[in-house]
C-alpha cells in the first residue's frame, strides 16, 4: 500500500507556507493560558482517558450532551476509530473523488474495499454513492481539495438511502454557512466529525470531535486508543471552544481574503471552484501545474500540487493573510508571463 503523504513541512523558516490549510492567525489567548497552567508537574500523570472538560466545552457549545460526542487526537484519530470499529476486512467503504486522500490510506489499512464515486465537474453528490451500499460512507464537506459544499438536505436524504454509517467530515465547516451537526442529533446513522486545527488555529495541537447518537458514541469509544488526548490538548481545546468569538473573526477575516484571492486566480486565467474552506483549488485544465508549484516553491512559497491523473492541472491553496496572499499573487502572475500560454 501506499501511505498518506502530508503537505511539506518545512525544517527551515523563511516560507510562505500555504500547503497545509493552517489558520494564518493565532488562537484565543484563552488557549495560551490554559498551555502554561498545563506547564506543571501534572504532566507526569495520565490525561482523562475520555477528555471530559473537552467533552464538557464542546456540549456547551455544540448544544448537545456529553454522551453524543468523541474526542480524538484530530479528526484523523477519529476517521481510523470509525473504520476500527465498523469494518471488517473486504467491506465496503464509499466516498465520492477527489477527496481527502487519507481516506485510501485508512481503507488500506483495514483491508476494506474503497469504492471511489467520482465526482461530476459541479462537485455535486454522485447518485451513484448511495447505490454503492456500504458499510461506512465518508463526505468530505466542504470537500477537499475542491472546498465545495454539499447542502445539508442533500446529505439527509443519502443517510436515508444506506445501509451503514454515513460519516460527514466537516474539518472546515466553519467557514461553510451551513452543517450537518443537527442530522448527526437526529439520525442514528450519521456520525459528523469536527477538527479544531483550522478554524481555532490549533493544528499543533490535534484536537479532534465527533457527534452522533449516544449508543454510536459509545461502540466507538471501545476501540479508541486509552490516552489519546494529551492533557495540554485537552486544556487547549476546551479553552479555544470557550472563546468562540475569536475564532469567528478569523473566519471573517479568512472568507474576505479568500474572496479576494479566488477573483484574482480567475484574472490571471485559472478556473477556481467556489469556495466554502480556507483555500481554494485553481485550475488550468490540461495543464500540468507542477512547474508553477516549483517556481513559487523556488520562491519560498508552498502550495499544494497533486501529482494524480484528477488533479494534475491544479494547485491548492491555503488562504493566508493578506500579506501572504499579495506575495503569492505578485509571484504567480510573473510565473504566468514568463511562461507561454497553453
């Protein structure tokens, strides 16, 4: 198989890092308080196996009890828990492409069959997912590498139509107008994952969340790893959810630049799909983008390039801040004279 390859992380400074999806603006100074309490001789002992005041903070929030929710370290942690606990070997495991490519990874790994639902040029739902009949069934929404957004009705009624469990992966929901969260309260099938890394800018921390029926919950919960929060996350967490303003102007602030940022790709001649993420996929159909990410790469700017036969002809990009977003477009638009159109 094949394992998981993340964006490049840079051992040196001095980048322009728009690879990873990482919010360009620090968390709440809640959660750098709640850091430094952790700074203690506590850490000789283990974290809360079930991370309750994460728990606590995200019920609180989320409008929902204790026992509806999962921690994990990041939604990753949470992906591999649903698979560990709802696949057996040559199961089906469905989800429409391009998507999040950790999907395959974990799918490999649980000796399960992928089916890969290609997506139409809209990024609409395929009719063809529901037909596939799996036993766990991920969308990733907003989608990536696309940030397209399925509507939440849409989403409703493919639940209704499967057999196993449809997993709704909303690492960047927050920037989306809309979430599934309320099917996850409804319907016991739905199981709807959270991330705090992009939204609270706590990607170094790995704090993850799932939402779904208590006795979906519950089953998860055996087969999850006994520590997998540290006491830092934890405390960070549960901090940042506490500070939900903060992480709203972010997101304001994010969704401007982002606006920006796509109106411009589209001058410069690239077809960008509408975004409800914290990055945006621009394309050149039919032309390979591998130059382009090693000419701003030689510039010290990183953004995201799939080397696959469905994403050739793009490049992800992060949003970052305005700053960051100017120096990146001043280097793609000489990129873009130096080189002969297609």
């Amino acid at each position: 198989m094949d394992g998981y390859t993340p964006g490049e992380q840079p051992q040196g400074g001095g980048f322009i890092k728009l690879n990873t999806n990482e919010n360009p603006y620090p968390p709440s100074p809640r959660v750098r308080e709640a850091i430094g309490r952790c700074a203690t001789d506590d850490v000789r002992l283990y974290p809360d196996p079930m991370a309750n005041a994460l728990r606590d903070a995200a019920a609180a929030r989320y409008d929902v009890s204790r026992d509806h929710i999962l921690a994990g370290n990041g939604s990753d942690d949470l992906l591999a828990i649903v698979l560990r606990a709802c696949v057996d070997p040559g199961d089906r495991v469905a989800y429409p492409v391009p998507t999040y490519s950790l999907y395959d990874t974990l799918v490999a790994i649980a000796g399960a069959a992928a089916i890969r639902v290609p997506f139409g040029r809209d990024y609409a739902l395929p009719a063809a997912l529901a037909a596939a009949q799996a036993r766990v069934t991920f969308v990733c929404n907003p989608n990536a590498p696309s940030g397209t957004f399925v509507p939440v009705d849409e989403l409703a009624a493919l639940s209704e139509q499967l057999p196993g469990l449809l997993v709704v992966d909303e690492a960047y929901v927050d920037f989306a107008g809309d979430s599934a969260l309320r099917l996850a309260r409804e319907r016991p099938n739905v199981l709807v994952l959270r991330s705090l890394s992009k939204s609270f800018s706590l990607a170094g921390m790995r704090v993850g969340l799932a939402f779904g029926a208590p006795e979906v919950v519950a089953e998860r919960c055996k087969v999850k790893d006994s520590y997998n929060l540290s006491r830092v996350s934890i405390a960070a967490g549960a901090a940042a959810l506490a500070d939900y303003d903060v992480m709203r102007q972010h997101v304001r602030r994010v969704a401007a630049t982002r606006a920006r940022l796509s109106d411009r790709l589209r001058d410069l001649g690239y077809k960008v799909a509408p975004s409800e993420a914290n990055f945006v996929l621009a394309r050149r159909p039919g032309s390979d983008q591998r130059g382009v990410y090693e000419a701003l790469k030689q510039r010290r700017i990183l953004v995201r390039y799939f080397a696959t036969p469905e994403l050739y002809d793009a490049l992800r990009i992060t949003v970052g801040t305005d700053d960051e977003i100017d120096a990146l477009l001043e280097a793609m638009a000489e990129i873009a004279s130096s080189v002969p159109p297609p």
